[in-house]
C-alpha cells in the first residue's frame, strides 16, 4: 500500500459546466466552490497531509475581467467564511504563487489567514493563486543568484514556492482535458496522473476515493525496479 502524502488537483472544466447548465461560467465557478469544500473534507478523512489546488494561473489575467473579479470575490467570501472552520478542522493554509500582483486589501486577507492557520498541524492546503510553474522556476533561480547558491537539484527545489513540501503523489485534472497547463512542472516529475473526463463541479468524493484506491496498488519505481 502507498501511503498518499500529497495530492495535487488541477480544478478544471467550471465555465463548462455552467454553460451546460444553460446558466454563465460564473455560475459554473460558485458551484465549483462547493466541490473544493467536498474534497476538503475527504482529504482530511483520508488523514492525507498536503492539498494543493490550482486555483488561478498566472495565464489566467487572459480571461475577461468580469470573470476574474468573480473569482477573486468567490475566493475572498471563501477565507472570510470558512476561517473558522479551517481552525476547527486544524487545516494550514499556505498560498503558493507571485502575490505581488494582488491589491493590498486581498494581500492583507490572504496573510491574515495564513497567519490564523500557521500553526495548525492537520492537513496544509496550497492554493495555488497567480501560480505559474515557469514563474517559480525563475523565482527560485533568483533566489540562488541573490544567496550565490550552486545551481543543483537541491537547491532549486529549495527555493520553488513549494520549499518544504513533498511532491505530489498524486495529479488529478479534471475536466477532460489531458494536459498540465505550467502546474508544478518540476514537482509532478515522478506523480501519478489522473485525467478526468468529469467537469470539477460534478466530481464527487466517490470519484475522489476511487483515485485514492486505484493510487494505493499501483507499484512506484523511481526508475527503479
Ligand atoms: C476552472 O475551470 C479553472 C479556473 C481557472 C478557476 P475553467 O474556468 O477553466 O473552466 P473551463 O475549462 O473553461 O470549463
Ligand atoms: C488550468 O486550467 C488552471 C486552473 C485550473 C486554475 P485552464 O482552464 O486555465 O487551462 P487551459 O487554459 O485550458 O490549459
Ligand atoms: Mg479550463
């Protein structure tokens, strides 16, 4: 049995979903907010100690504004309600992406909850926001220019956003879409990947443990045998 540290989930296919519900993308991404929750809820259940979701791409600014306000109201509600059930669940909360694009009002909420949640010592939740993998290569390569660290595999994972955490045992992506959209390029080296063809908003903690069972038997090799 493969013990599951950390799983990675691409959150794909909201504005589809709500199109096909004849209703606005925006709808499709509120609905979406109610299987992040669901999934919360499952992985601490399942005692796994990493969730990083990708919430937002640093290739995302492309969408129309009117979207991406939404996104960003959705997410504020979201810290700003479930703080505290955040605490009582003992859940950290890490943010991992460029904040520095943020307004001063989501930086300071963002903070605040890292800050609130810092020394919970259940499952960390990474949201991955304003997140680019190519960003955080040249983030971590800037950093070991700045301390003159010698460019090795060490020192670069040390200094990606994710310093500290494990990699990803497992990828999931839903939204029928097979491909990895500049997430955790470095970090996925050795994942195991699940594409999904449901819609993020109609994956259900079912198919969630289906992943987590399948996961389990499968034999691991790191190249080796
Ligand atoms: C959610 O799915 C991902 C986010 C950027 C929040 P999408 O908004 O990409 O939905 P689709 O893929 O267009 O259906
Ligand atoms: C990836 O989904 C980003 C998030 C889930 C936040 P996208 O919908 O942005 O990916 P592409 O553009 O289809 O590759
Ligand atoms: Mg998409």
């Amino acid at each position: 049995m493969n013990k599951i540290n950390h799983v990675a989930i691409i959150m794909d296919g909201n504005g589809r979903w709500g199109y096909k519900k004849k209703k606005s993308r925006n709808y499709g991404h509120r609905e979406g907010l109610n299987t992040v929750k669901k999934i919360i809820d499952e992985t601490v259940k399942n005692k796994i100690h990493y969730l990083t979701l990708f919430a937002f791409s640093t290739e995302n600014w492309k969408r129309p504004k009117s979207e991406i306000t939404y996104l960003f109201k959705l997410l504020e509600n979201f810290l700003h309600k479930k703080i505290d059930d955040l605490m009582r669940q003992n859940i950290k909360l890490k943010i991992i992406g460029n904040k520095k694009i943020f307004s001063e009002k989501l930086k300071k909420i963002l903070k605040n909850s890292e800050k609130k949640t810092k020394n919970n010592s259940g499952l960390q939740i990474n949201l991955a926001l304003n997140y680019g993998f190519k960003e955080e290569l040249i983030y971590s390569i800037n950093k070991m220019i700045k301390y003159k660290k010698k460019i090795n595999v060490k020192n670069i994972t040390d200094n990606l956003y994710t310093q500290n955490i494990p990699d990803p045992d497992i990828l999931i992506r839903t939204g029928n879409t097979n491909r990895i959209s500049n997430f955790m390029l470095w970090q996925i080296a050795y994942s195991e990947i699940f594409f999904v063809k449901k819609l993020w908003p109609d994956f259900t903690k079912k198919d969630y443990n289906k992943i987590i069972n399948k996961y389990s038997s499968i034999k691991r090799n790191f190249g080796g045998l």
